[in-house]
C-alpha cells in the first residue's frame, strides 16, 4: 500500500473512531448493499414460489378475477373446499371394500375424503382430504392394475418423498407418468385430440387418469379416473372426492371440454396397463 492511501486510510479511521455521524455514514453504506442483495433474493423466491399470488398484488381488484383463472386453468391447484358438494357428500364417510363392476373390469374405489385418511398428512402442511387426488387416483389405478394394495396414505407418502407435491395446492402433473411406472405399469400420455385413443384403451380395459379443470368434477382442479365405457359410449369414472359422481355415467365431450388446458407431463390424460 502506498504511503498516500495509508494516510487516508488512518485519518478516516480516526474520523470512524471519534466522529458518530461518521460511523453512520459508513455503516449505512455497509448494510444498504446487504439489505437491497435480500430484498433482490426474498422478491425472486416470492416470484418462483408464488407466481400467481405475486401478480395478484400488483394489479387491481378487477384484475385479479383473471388471475384466478388463469391459475384454475394452468396450474397446479387441486383443492377441495368445504363448501363444496364432493366435500360435504364424502367428508367423514368410510368406503373399505368399494369396488366397482360395471366396467369392463372390476376397479378398486378410494375416496380421499374417506374418515381413514381423510385428515392423514400430504406432506408437512396439508391433508389428503384436500389435495390428495392424485395420489388418491394413482393408488386405485394402482391396485386394481397390479397385485399390490397400495392405499391413499401410502402414495401420499410416496408421491410426498419423491417431490411430487406441489405444496398447498395439489401434486406435479409428473406424479401419474412417473408413480405408474414406479409400481411396474405401462402408461402413456393423451391429448384431447386423441379422444379415439382414450376410448379404445378404455374398451379394452386400460385405465386413464385424467386432470381436470373447473367444470362438473371441480371448482379449481381434480385428477378422476376413467374406468370403462359404455356400449353407447358413456364414459364410467372413479372419482375420488365423489362415489356418486363415480356412480353416473359421463358424455365423454363434458370430459374433454373440462380436461385441465396445458396439462404437464403428456397430459391431461394418461392411459395405463399392466
């Protein structure tokens, strides 16, 4: 260091020492940096985050109607509300041993609003009752496809400790390819531009996962399971928030209209076989 700069550097070191306004001043060009480097950090975690939620807060009431349905649409909130019919008809209800027969195969039925596991973790903040549809269709494709039963709170767990959840709001399109696979099945993505593809897979007793949007299953956003068709081409599901809804059978154009738009993971219908 050369002479000249040390001088400075001591005699502004003596001003800090004996000067408080001094030690302000440079304290706050210290901590200025700091502060604005974690205001930069927390707005770019908020943003990653809580994509949605963020844009809602600069836009006016009006505008953030669309907002909302901009995230029904395209993203990944699966929600059963209290107010809803699914939650009211199944919340405290128990469906140990439902099957259903009147497809080209027998289909084991969960409901996640079943009082078994209803209020079981997805997770370390939600419940399967709320968001767990996609492991709760998963787990019944699963053990009606394979020799194993695998219920609700053990694909929420799995579907949890592989990333899968999207927490607060549902699970990752990717559960359905990726949990097929895991347990041994065949699956394979579906547009709803191949409404043929789905019908002969289901005629030939494959199953289908699909997501849905707002619409008859849904107020936000809701994996069903397809399980059969009929000779008249009436669509037969399993829902897993609704046994009546699952009891009905279903124009496959409601489906489709209502499939979830821009679906993740080659969805919003996924056919899988043994």
């Amino acid at each position: 260091m050369d002479p000249t700069t040390a001088k400075l550097l001591a005699r502004l070191a003596v001003k800090v020492a004996t000067d408080e306004q001094t030690r302000k001043h440079i304290l706050m060009l210290i901590i200025a940096p700091v502060v604005t480097f974690l205001l930069l950090v927390a707005m770019v975690l908020q943003l990653l985050t809580a994509p949605f939620e963020t844009l809602k807060l600069w836009l006016s009431a009006d505008e953030t109607v669309v907002v909302d349905e901009i995230r029904t649409d395209y993203g990944y909130t699966q929600l059963v509300q209290k107010n809803e019919d699914s939650y009211m008809e199944s919340y405290g209800q128990q469906y140990e041993g439902v099957i259903f027969k009147d497809g080209s195969r027998e289909v084991v039925y969960y409901n996640q609003l079943d009082s078994r596991w209803a209020d079981k973790p997805y997770g370390p903040r939600d419940t399967i009752g709320v968001v767990g549809c996609g492991p709760t269709s998963l787990a019944m494709v699963v053990s009606t496809l394979t020799n194993k039963t695998v219920e609700p709170v053990a694909m929420s767990k799995w579907a949890y400790d592989n990333g899968y959840l999207a927490e607060g709001t549902g699970s990752y399109h990717s559960l359905i390819p990726d949990g097929a696979k895991h347990f041994g099945l065949k699956v394979q993505g579906a547009t709803v531009d191949e409404s043929q593809k789905i019908i002969d897979a289901l005629a030939g007793g494959k199953l289908v996962i699909a997501i849905m949007s707002k619409g008859h299953f849904t107020s936000s956003g809701h994996f069903i399971v397809l399980r059969g068709v009929t000779d008249d081409g009436q669509i037969l599901v399993a829902d897993p928030a609704s046994k009546k809804r699952s009891e009905k059978e279903w124009d496959f154009s409601i489906i489709l209209k209502e499939a979830r738009k821009n679906a993740g993971a080659g969805g919003p219908f996924w056919i899988i076989n043994p």
